[in-house]
C-alpha cells in the first residue's frame, strides 16, 4: 500500500492557544502532518478581521513569511442562533478583551435560553511560501446550550455545548478525544487541509 504524499511534511501551527495546539497534533499528526510549533519571537498580528477566514489567512500568513515554511492557522469560534450569530469571531474576546474561557462561557450561558442552537465554526488557512498557495478550509459542529455544565475534557465553551452528532445529552467536554475530533469543527476542517494535501 502507498503512503499518501502528505506523510512526511512539516507545517507550523501559528497559534498561542496550548489547547489548539494539542487538539491539532492529534489531528494531523496521524495524517502524516508534523506540527512544528511557532518561534517565540514571531508576533502574532491581531486578531481583528470581521470572519473566521480573514483572521486565520492573516495568521498563517504572517508566520509563512516569517518562517519561509509552510503554516497554518485555525481562527473559530461559537455562533449562538438566539444572540444572531454572537458571539462569533470574538468568542475569545466575548466577556472582554483580556476574558477567561470561564468568563465567556458565564456570558453565554447568562444571554442564550437553555437548549437554545449553537453552532462551531472552524476556519482553516494554509499558505505555502513555497508554492505560492493560500486556501482555507471550514468545519463546523451543530449543537444546543446545556442547561447545566458537564465535562472536564476539552477547553473553552465544551462544558456547555451539546453535538447533536452523539444522539445523546453529553457535552462536548464529556466526550473522549476520538470522540470529539470525529464530529468537531475543527477535525472536519483538518479532514478537508489533509484530503487537498494528497494528489
Ligand atoms: P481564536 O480562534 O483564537 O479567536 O479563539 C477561539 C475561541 O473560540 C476560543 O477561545 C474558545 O473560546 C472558542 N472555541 C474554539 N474552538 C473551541 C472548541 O473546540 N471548544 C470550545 N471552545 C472553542
């Protein structure tokens, strides 16, 4: 059986985010994809475009130039239906511009109905100085507000976010690792990088 043409290449993840970080290791390392982290002396510039895919372009391109190798950035977040997509590009940012994951998840928990629609988005960009490429691939992940935190698995808004892809009442925080990165905005949008790397 033939390797796929992705085994064996390296990308720079520019991201600060320790738990991205782990979360994208998982994923494309056994895809043939090795994660080299980002140099401590490269800045990351802000993170002020009005989607996904702008603020994750604008990251993984900074660190291609810096770095003159292939990088890839993940910019995502949670869209509430009740609060008309908010928060959105500023999930980070939602409780204020220095916000815990704890405050943000307080927020949304006090301004969204229980069982209310949430959905992760997960924008994905490659640049390859290289070649000259720049693409960026989605994910997303359909799921409700819990009415009660669960899970201690995850990061961020998982407590509180119920995948309908379970079929059942657990939160994304209570799902394995397997588990959440075959349903999570983020493993399809690693899944959609790696298919376009193969011939
Ligand atoms: P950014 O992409 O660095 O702007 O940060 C995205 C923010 O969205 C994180 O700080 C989390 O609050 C939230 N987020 C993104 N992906 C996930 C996830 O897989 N689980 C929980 N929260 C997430």
């Amino acid at each position: 059986m033939s390797e796929p043409s992705s085994s064996g290449r390296v990308v720079v993840l520019a991201t600060r985010n320790a738990h991205k970080v782990v979360e994208m290791k998982r994923l494309l390392e056994p895809a043939g994809l090795a994660v080299e982290p980002l140099p401590d002396e490269i800045e990351l510039p802000p993170e002020d475009g009005t989607t996904f895919a702008d603020n994750a372009l604008v990251k993984a391109q900074t660190a291609a130039a810096e770095t003159g190798r292939p990088s890839i950035a993940d910019d995502s977040g949670v869209e509430a239906t009740a609060l008309g997509g908010a928060p959105g590009v500023r999930s980070a940012r939602f409780a204020g511009p220095s916000a815990t994951d704890e405050q943000n998840l307080e927020k949304l928990v006090l301004e969204a109905p229980a069982d209310s629609r949430l959905r992760y988005v997960c924008a994905l960009a490659y640049v390859n100085p290289e070649t000259g490429d720049e693409r960026v691939f989605f994910g997303d992940c359909r799921g409700r507000l819990a009415r009660v935190r669960a899970g201690s698995n995850g990061f961020g808004y998982d407590p509180v976010f119920i995948p309908d892809a379970t079929g059942d009442n657990r939160t994304m925080a209570e799902l394995t690792d397997a588990e959440k990165d075959a349903i999570s905005h983020r493993g399809h949008a690693v899944r959609a990088l790696t298919r376009w790397l193969r011939p």
